[in-house]
C-alpha cells in the first residue's frame, strides 16, 4: 500500500490531468496560456459520433442526441484590472477538419487567431475579435461566442447552452480571449460531453464491449484450466500455479476494466477507485507474466529446483518492471478524458520499454543455456516443449515489433487525430497478444496425469527417475540389447553426465 501510495504521489507531481475527471470536463481556476496574440486555455479534445438533427432539441429529454453542453462557464479577473470594460473572452467549438478556419494572415504573413489592425484594415474582421471562417460541410460551424467584463466586474459567466453534434468527428474545445489586460484570468465551470450511447468519449466506446469480450474469454479459459488443475490436482506442479495466479489476476482485469468504462458511460464521471484497481490487477499480472516466463525460459522446475542466486535479481527486475508500469498507467488511464495523450506520457513510456527489453534479452539468453542442458541431458520431450514454447514467443515478439512499427507510423500520419475511431484497436491488440501468448502457455503446460514427466527430479541419480526413462525412450535409433555383463558399465556412464549437472545445479543453489 505505501508503494501505491507513493506511485500516486508521483502522478500528482508530474502533472497528471487529475482535474479532468470524465466527459464532465471540469475547470477549476485554470489559466490562460499566451500562445501568438492570443491567450488560450484549451477545454477538451473528444471524438463524437453524430445524431439525428432535431428541431426541439434538448440535453435534458434527448438520451440519443450527441451535444457538448456549457454549464457555469465563469471568467474570474484580478481587482486591479476591474477598472475597464474589455475586449470579449469567446468559446470556440470546432471540428478537427475545420481547423484551418480558425486564424487567418495578412499579404501571406504570420498566422494569427486574434484579428490584427491590418486584417481590420482589410475589412475581414472586428479588432480584437477571433478570426474564423465558415466550414464548407456546414455553415454554422465553427462555433464561436463569448462574454465580455463590463467596468467594476470581477466575474463574467457564459450563458448556458447546448450544442447538438450532427457531424461525427473529432471535436475541439478552446477558450480564447486577445485583451492583454486580462493575462491573468481564470475560468471556472464544466463542459459536458456526450455521445448517442452514452458519456463515454468516442476513442473509448469500443473499449467498454472489448472488455466484456475478453473478460468472457478469460472466464472460458479459466473453466479449462481450473477443471484441468482440480481433475489433476496430485500432479499439479509450482510452475503450473504461477500459471493459474496470471489467469485470476486476468480476469479480475478484464472484468474491472468492463465495469470502470460502463460506469464511466453511464454517470458521465470516470469511478477513480475502480480504474485504480484495474491500473494496479494489470500492471501486476503483467510482471507476473514476464516473470514466470523468465523462470521458465531458465528451466526452474524443470531442470532446476530453484532459480539459485539469480532469484533475488528477477526479484528485483520485477519489482522495477511494476513501479514502471504502474506509474505510466495511472498517467494514462486515471483522470484521463480528451482523446489524446499528454506530453508527460513520453518520459514514462522509455523505462518500460527499455524494462521490457531486458526481459526479452534475459529470456532467450536463458533459454539457449536450457536448451544445451536439455540436449545434453537427452530429455527429448522437455526439449519438444521447450522448443515449441519458443517458436511461440519468437512469433509473439516479431508481431509486437511489427505492430510497434505500425503504431509509430499511425501516430506520425494522426498528429490532429483525425483517425480517432480506429484508436482503440492499439491498446486491445496488445491484450490480444499476451491472451494468445497465455492461451499457448496453457495448452503446453496443461495439468494432466503426465505432468510430472515435465518436473525436475532432485535426486543425484536422476536417471533413474520415471521421467528420465520416458525422455530416453523416445530416440529416433531403436537401442540393440545390451548383454548382462555390460549393463553394469552402461548405466554407470549415463549417470555420470547427470551426476555433474546435479551438482552444478546445487552449485547454483549455494549462491542464494
């Protein structure tokens, strides 16, 4: 609890967009930021699908209807600049697409967002006003009005009202004003965004029924794999319930992650405790998985009893690889509304690649020192296991660098997200992945009556052991009959490779 404690603390201090805590998109004293000649404050970025025009439209009847609602959307200015009227604060709502109609130039100039004394020269606007154009789809969009500060007025709030969405897109939401009188205003309120099947933005929708998908296919795979454990509970091996613990944790996952967004679609209001909990089930059956595919790829339970002295290592990669990964997602997830992500996202993404790297070079490495044990130990049918598990998580690994490709080419082609509606398919093909990579480890560590055939036996003379008949048996050269006066001799040779490994591996043991 201390460290979640502490990894929230840091996500407070990195500036996280804790105020934003749903499709309310909620402003509590936020100040305007000087950008050109304009000061800008930037109220929400969301993907909206559309709805049916109505001409008796209203927010409060009409469940089915899109619209961004302004409620309370109030401009506080400092004592000292209440002296004057000013120019007016305006809200200006407009379509990803229509970007290009906000601002304009003069004689090819620089691009500006408040109207200059040469464009009102030209006649094309009202100095001190927002320059914006109609959009050639519709008319009435942009969407541009505001309020202004009358002389003595320390307040000045935007009348309520409700803007029906017909078009779907990718919407943005900015407050602008050009009165360098007002540098340090504030505005207080909430917007309210809503899409036809609820509050939940339109980059998230698919989410919620993604996640009811695979929180049933975790249920199927946990029917199997548990009937397998209670069926074969006497041969059911450590190796087998790290496995079952990877399961429960993806369930409790998947199943939190389904009730965060359908709460989230419902009230409008993102449940904190709940996303926190789903951040944390995730980011823990993600170490899990990686480290139990570390301890297998380095033969634990398999041809070695324990990890030896490399056990407080994994320990401690594990640990690191969680601290990481609960920091990023708790970034990315708690608190998040816009569809898009903040530029603090960055600086958090580098260690758990570089994390993840570690594992994968960690992994193979251990699995080519398995592999030459396995070999020189004749254990054919752990060799065919193994060999198997690899090829699926070489498969796994060229896909995700495939797919990480794609995702650095989406992102560099989508800089206004404009392709907001395919978005969700990066965060669940991850998902997809690691369940596949689940489901494999699974149908090649099954508890069965066989299952001890794949566990290690700690005796010196493991040759002698049931599991070591089986692996010797299984040669492709049918062995001749070997004459009784030099059976004696044969067997003593055989044991003796087998001898020096066992003792290698107490070896490795004593260094714990």
């Amino acid at each position: 609890m201390s460290l979640h404690l502490l990894l929230l603390l840091l996500l407070l201090s990195l500036g996280a967009p804790s105020l934003l805590q749903a499709s309310v998109h909620d402003y509590r004293s936020e100040r305007f930021m000087s950008k050109g000649n304009a000061f800008v404050f930037h109220g929400g970025s969301e993907g909206i699908y559309s709805s049916s025009p109505s001409d008796n439209f209203s927010s409060d009847s009409d469940s089915l209807s899109s619209f961004i609602r302004f409620e309370k959307i109030t401009f506080r200015r400092p004592e000292e600049a209440s002296n004057t009227s000013s120019l007016p604060i305006h809200a200006v709502l407009f379509e990803v697409e229509d970007r290009e109609n906000i601002g304009g130039s003069a004689y090819g100039g620089q691009r500006a967002v408040c109207c200059t004394s040469d464009l009102a020269k030209l006649g094309v606007c009202s100095h001190g006003e927002i320059i914006h154009h109609p959009s050639s789809k519709d008319s009435s969009w942009p969407q541009v009005f505001g309020v202004s500060f009358v002389e003595n007025d320390l307040s000045a709030t935007l009348l309520t009202r409700s803007i029906q969405i017909t078009r779907t897109g990718m919407y943005n939401l900015y407050f602008i004003h050009c009165d360098p009188a007002l540098k340090d205003l504030v505005v207080e309120g909430k917007t309210i965004w809503k899409n036809p099947g609820g509050y939940l933005p339109g980059r998230m929708a698919p989410l919620m029924y993604f996640y009811g998908f695979m929180s049933l296919a975790f249920v199927l795979l946990g029917v199997f794999w548990f009937s397998q454990c209670a069926r074969f509970w006497r041969e059911v091996l450590p190796l087998q319930n790290c496995v079952t613990l990877v399961i429960t944790l993806g369930m409790c996952e998947m199943a939190l992650w389904y009730f965060d967004y359908a709460e989230f679609n419902e009230t409008g209001v993102r449940p904190t405790v709940i996303t926190v909990w789903a951040v944390t089930f995730g980011s823990i059956k993600r170490t899990c998985a990686r480290v139990i595919i570390l301890m297998v790829s380095m033969g634990y339970g398999v041809v070695r009893p324990t990890l030896g002295g490399f056990t407080s290592k994994v320990i401690m990669l594990g640990v690191t690889f969680f601290a990481a990964s609960e920091t990023l997602e708790l970034l990315e997830n708690v608190g998040a509304v816009s569809d898009f992500s903040g530029k603090a996202r960055l600086f958090l993404v580098l260690p758990v690649a570089v994390l993840d790297a570690f594992f994968i070079i960690w992994i193979f490495k251990s699995l080519s020192a398995t592999f030459k044990k396995l070999q020189t130990r004749r254990l054919l049918v752990k060799l065919d296991v193994y060999r198997k598990f690899t090829n699926a998580l070489a498969v796994a690994i060229l896909v995700s660098v495939g797919w990480i490709c794609y995702e650095l080419y989406f992102k560099s082609k989508d800089v206004y997200n404009e392709h907001w509606q395919n978005a969700w398919i990066i965060p669940a093909f991850w998902q997809l992945l690691s369940f596949s990579l689940l489901i494999v480890i699974c149908s090649l560590w099954a508890p069965s009556q066989n299952s001890t055939r794949y566990a290690f036996s700690g005796s010196s003379g493991d040759s002698s052991g049931e599991f070591e008949k089986d692996d010797y048996t299984l040669t492709l050269i049918k062995p001749s009959p070997v004459p009784s006066h030099e059976a004696k001799s044969v067997s003593e040779a055989r044991s003796l490779p087998d001898q020096e490994d066992a003792e290698e591996d107490l070896e490795e043991d004593k260094r714990e």
